[in-house]
C-alpha cells in the first residue's frame, strides 16, 4: 500500500479523500492556490504544496505543477477527485512518467469515454442499449436534417466533446435543427475545441439514473447498484438518492449488467459511473460514462456500506476487490442535497462571500461532507457549493424527514444559499411520490423560487416558537413579573397569545389553540431546538430589530412580539410606501466586470441587458429592473467589482 498519496483537488472531495486516506494510515499531501491559503483541505492534510494563483488554469489544473508537487514530497499516488483535472487523460500518461500512480483508470479508458461518440459505439458494441439515432459524426447542418427526418422529431444534437450538457440542442422541425446545429457546434468548438456533433432521438421527460461501478486490475468488475439524480438545474444536480424510487429489482438488475459490460469493454479501473437515461416505461440507454469519483457518491456508500475512496485507492494499489457481486448488496435509502451559495430568490445567481455562521446539523444518519468552516471564505475562483448533506432511513420516507430536519439545523450566514429552496423541493408531493425526471425543477418551480407559504398549523408552531423566544429572553434580561399577554406579529399579521410556564414547558394559549414548547433554547443561539406539541422543531434564528427571523422547512417568518397595547397602536400606523427602485445597478457579487451593453445618455427597457459579471466561473448577465435613463457610468470593463460596487446610476 501507498505510504503518502497528494489529492489534486480542493474543498469537499479533497477533505473526503484525506479522511479515508488517514483511516488507511496513509499520509496526505494538499495542493492549494493563493486563493486556498485558510482553506480546509490544506489544514487537514499532513503536508500542504502551493502550486500558484487562484485561476484553476494556473494551479490546480496545471499538471506539471501537479508532478512537481509529488516529486518534491514524495507522494506516490494521486487522487484527482472530480471537476479539474479528474477526467483528463494527460494527467495519468503524466504521472506515469513520473512513475507515479494515478488513483483513477487509465489514460485510454478516460479517453475512449471523453469522446461521446466513441463511447456510444463501445456501448453498442459490448450490448448496452443506447439511443436511437446516429451513430457518428454529423457533418453538416443538412445531413442533420437527412438524419432527423429519418429518425423522426424531436431529436438531439450534441458535441462529440461534450457533456454536462454544454453543446446540446433540441430540434422538433428542419428549421430549429438548422439552427441548433449552427449553435450547438459554435458552442462546442468554443468549450472544448471540438465542434463535431451527433445526433439522436430525443427522450421526453427522462429520468437520470446512473450505476456506480468499480474494477480491480484483475478482471473484477462489480456494480453498486443506482443513484437517481433527476433532479438537476441547468444540469447542476440538487438532490440525488439511492436507490431510485422507479426501478424495479428487474430492471436495476439489467442495469447493473449493462454498466458491467460496458466497464469490461473499455478494460475499466477504479470506480467510476455509467450514466442511463430512463424514459417512462423504464426503457434505459445509456448517456455517458463518469471516469471519476462522483459528487454524490456518499449515497451509494451510506446503502451498501463500502467506501468507494478507499476501494479506489486499494485497486490503484494493485489489490483485488474484497467482494464479488453476489456480496454486494444494499439496505434502506439515502438522500443527498447539495448545499450552494447562491440566490434561488435572484435566479440562483452566485453568492460568493465570507461564511459569517457556519454549523453542520447532527442526528441520527445525517452525514455532512464539506470542505469549509465558520469564517471561510467561499471564493469567486471556484464552484460555489459549501457542503453536501445526506440523510440515511430505513426507509425513503424516514431519510427524507431526516433530510429534511437536519437542513433546519444547518445554520449558514454571510453568504446566500440554496436551504429553503432544497427544504422547498423535499415539501413537494412530485418529490414524496417519488414522480421525479429532469423537468421536476421547470415544472414544480415556472417562474423560479419565490418562497414557501407555510400551513396554519406551521404558522401556529412558529407563533408559539416566537412567543417562547421571546419570553426567554426577557427572563435574562427583565426586572419583575413579565405579563402573560402578548401579540406576536408574524409577517405582519397580529397573533393574540398567552405565556405560561408549567414546569419545563412553555405554554402558549392562542386563540382555541394551546401548544406546549420545551426548549434549551439561549438568547444569541442560532438555532432554537424545541419540542412543540410533543413533536421536534428547529428554527434557524437571526435578531431582527427587537423580533426574530425564524426559517424552518423553507419558510421564512418575521416575528415581532409586542404588548397588546403597543400592538393596538402599530396597527392603526399607516404602513410605510415602498422604496423607490434604485437608481443604481450593484454587482450582486465579487467579480470581473466582463462588458457593458449600455452608454451613458441611453435609455433602456426593463429587462434590458445591462452588464455582464463573472464570478464563480459563471457569467451572470445584468439586467434593467425598470425601463429609464443610464445617466452615468462608474465601472468598465475589466473592473474588478466589490459586492455592492455601483456599476452604473440611471434616472
Ligand atoms: C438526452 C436527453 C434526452 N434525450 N439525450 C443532459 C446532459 C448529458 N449528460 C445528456 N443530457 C440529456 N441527454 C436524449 N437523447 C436529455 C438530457 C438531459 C438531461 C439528462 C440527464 C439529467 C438532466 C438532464 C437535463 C436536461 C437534459
């Protein structure tokens, strides 16, 4: 076995690599960028290399300083992880000059795969279903039309080079294939430098299924069985699970074959994940093949109990698998969602910024895989996910409630995120029917996140919730009996109550309801754990003027709780006018400003591009709120903005 192995990656995976690589006694070197001097990974591992500025091109996705860095410590393997340098076949052919090992299959075998329309054909050589269409290069716009004429609309265009999705196009008629084909192959030489396409039938509101593999240098192939990862935004996936709530034991098993096959034709090595889509009578073909260890792999580990890393890393090692497949099996359901740091409410733009309160929720199956802590920073240079959490049950339902909790107590300030919109996802029915395809976002959310309205039984919790708060606040801070009447004003809306204490419980008269709440909760804390009505509770709490913002189960509730009489007097006030629009545009982040599509003395339509922003990797296009008058300019292209910079003033 290795005695010193350097994981090429940073954040979660590169934390999640040097856990098992220490369970294994093996010694771990980080890599880390100007950017990652405090990152997480750097302060876990045993040894840490700087390897240069904070663009991945000149650090982490640089190879050579990739080797130097295992030179000069002596690491004898490496693990990529995922993302940079992950699936690229030069890395291997490097390391093995080197005379180091790659922790991953080899060179060929990512390279066959890279190439979409090598791997359909491989695929369909060894047996393994894909779909219909043509499979080969599509020369031009005109043949495409030939091609889907034949194979009948709508068909799908996509890069040779592609995946992820970048590439692709729809076409329903000659004329939109016309069109994709131009765009889908300007779209491709762009991204990866290669503009040939392919073509195939289109498969309507399919499902993503994909089989976990791993292989030995020995001729072992086994599958772990399935994750579902249907639901995905702009092919970003949000929540994945395992197994899917759609197979059955008859077709995860055909399955489970067919990803065997394949990973046996292209002599695989290592884990790595053959992608299916399923249509709606559990048709499956496959999509493409993942050389890597995947994001969302703690699924799979938490239902067959293995640790794929270490499996990887024993197999590059030269070990056989322990296990045939007859010994692999799985046993209840887990449920991942990942945690980013962006706006759902502002078109999930990137939220890059410092963590101001970071704290992972505990429990009873909860896992929580991260790479940050309270007062890292979450950089503009990098992916903007903070942390994935994954809840284990018995059942789907359980890992679900438990999923759902534990995003209750996960608190996270100073940066936007995604929690009550992943909390909002678990709330739906699609979701607890397990009814999921690709379109579940698009369809359960037209017209994005705006919020979760909660029932009158949450509100009742929450008005207890904030009744309680209160009064345990006023036990540190008041002199002399405190009355037992109040009002809580929940989002605006008045909630006569009445306080008592009885023993170790709150009690909370409103109205004809009376609800009893236990809870260790402190003035201060982030999260107010309670028990209400018998049942647990978790609010995530800020101060919010002399009240509380609570959120629980993705509602946001702002709570003021006031005397009767001051709440009489606040009711006859006349609510405030709403705030003028502004009259300036803010970079909503940290970033490049990437270009300008207005002047100064132009008018311009709500809706309007305005200026591009890059951050986080993405280019997040500006646009006028309202119609009006850019009157001045006060950024150009190639600032670097601040969050909240001013770009622009208008009339
Ligand atoms: C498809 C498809 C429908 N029909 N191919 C998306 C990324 C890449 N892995 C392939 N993808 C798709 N290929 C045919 N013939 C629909 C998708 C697709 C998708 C697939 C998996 C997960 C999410 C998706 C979202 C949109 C489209």
């Amino acid at each position: 076995m290795f005695r010193k192995i350097l994981i090429a990656n940073r954040g979660e995976i590169a934390c999640r690599v040097i856990r098992t690589a220490r369970r294994m006694g093996i010694a771990t070197v980080a890599v880390y960028s100007e950017a990652d001097t405090e990152a997480l990974h750097v302060r876990e591992a045993d040894e840490a290399v700087p390897i240069g500025p904070a663009p991945s091109a000149q650090s982490y996705l640089d190879i050579r300083k990739i080797v130097a860095a295992c030179k000069q410590t002596g690491a004898e393997a490496v693990h990529p992880g995922y993302g940079f340098l992950s699936e690229n076949e030069d890395l291997p052919a490097a390391l093995e000059k080197a005379g180091i090992v790659f922790i991953g299959p080899s060179a060929k075998a990512i390279a066959s795969m890279g190439d979409k329309i090598e791997a359909k054909k491989l695929a369909t050589a060894a047996g393994v279903a894909t779909v219909p269409g043509h499979d080969g290069v599509v020369p031009s716009a005109e043949d495409a039309v030939k091609i889907a004429r034949r194979i009948k609309y709508p068909v799908m265009l996509k890069a040779a080079a592609g995946g992820g999705g970048k590439g692709m196009r729809v076409a329903e008629s000659d004329t939109q294939i016309r069109e994709g084909f131009r765009l889908a192959s300007g779209e491709a030489k762009s991204a990866f430098g290669d503009a040939r396409l392919f073509l195939e039938k289109y498969v309507e509101e399919p499902r993503h299924i994909e089989i976990q593999v791993l292989a030995d240098d020995h001729g072992n192939v086994v599958h772990l069985f399935e994750r579902e990862c249907s639901i995905q935004r702009r092919h970003q996936k949000v929540i994945e699970e395992a197994p899917s709530p759609f197979l059955d034991a008859k077709t995860r098993a055909a399955m489970g074959d067919a990803a065997v096959k394949l990973a046996k034709a292209v002599g695989y090595r290592s884990a790595g994940t053959v992608e299916f889509i399923v249509d709606t009578r559990k048709n499956f073909y496959f999509l493409e093949m993942n050389t890597r260890i995947q994001v969302e792999h703690p699924v799979t580990e938490m239902v067959t109990g293995l640790d794929l890393v270490e499996s990887m890393i024993r197999v590059a090692a030269g070990e056989k698998l322990p296990f045939k497949q007859s010994e692999v099996s799985f046993k209840g359901h887990a449920i991942e969602a990942r945690l980013y740091a962006e706006d759902p409410k502002r078109d999930f733009l990137p939220s890059p910024g410092r963590l101001k309160r970071y704290a992972e929720p505990v429990g009873e199956g909860i896992r929580v895989d991260s790479g940050v802590y309270e007062g890292a920073e979450i950089s503009v240079h990098y992916d903007p996910m903070i942390a994935k959490l994954a809840a284990y049950g018995e059942t789907r339902e359980l890992a679900g409630a438990r999923l759902g909790a534990a995003l209750d107590g996960f608190v996270v300030a100073g940066v936007s995120n995604n929690l009550d919109f992943l909390a909002a996802i678990l709330r739906r029915d699609a979701f607890r029917k397990g009814s999921l395809s690709t379109g579940f976002i698009a369809r359960e959310f037209p017209g994005g996140f705006t919020g979760v309205d909660p029932s009158p039984r949450e509100i009742g919790e929450a008005v207890a919730a904030a009744a309680a708060m209160h009064r345990l606040s006023l036990e540190n801070s008041a002199r002399g009996a405190i009355p037992a009447s109040w009002v809580v004003i929940l989002d605006g809306k008045p909630h006569a109550v009445e306080i008592t204490q009885k023993g170790a419980d709150w009690i909370v008269k409103r109205g004809k309801h009376r609800h009893a709440v236990v809870a260790s909760w402190r003035p201060g804390a982030d999260l107010f754990k309670a028990e209400i009505d018998g049942a647990p509770a978790c609010f995530r709490v800020e101060r919010w003027g002399l009240g509380f913002r609570l959120a629980r189960g993705g509602v946001n509730y702002m709570a003021q709780i006031l005397l009767p009489r001051a709440a009489e007097l606040l009711g006859r006030m006349r609510p405030k006018p709403a705030a003028d629009p502004s009259r300036h545009l803010f970079s909503p982040m940290p970033g490049l400003l990437v270009s300008l599509a207005v002047r100064e003395g132009q008018t311009v339509k709500a809706g309007e591009e305005l200026a591009v922003v890059e951050a986080m990797k993405m280019e997040n296009v500006l646009r006028a709120e309202r119609d009006g008058k850019v009157t001045k300019l006060r950024a150009k292209p190639g600032d670097s903005l601040a969050a909240d910079q001013v770009i622009l003033e208008f009339a």
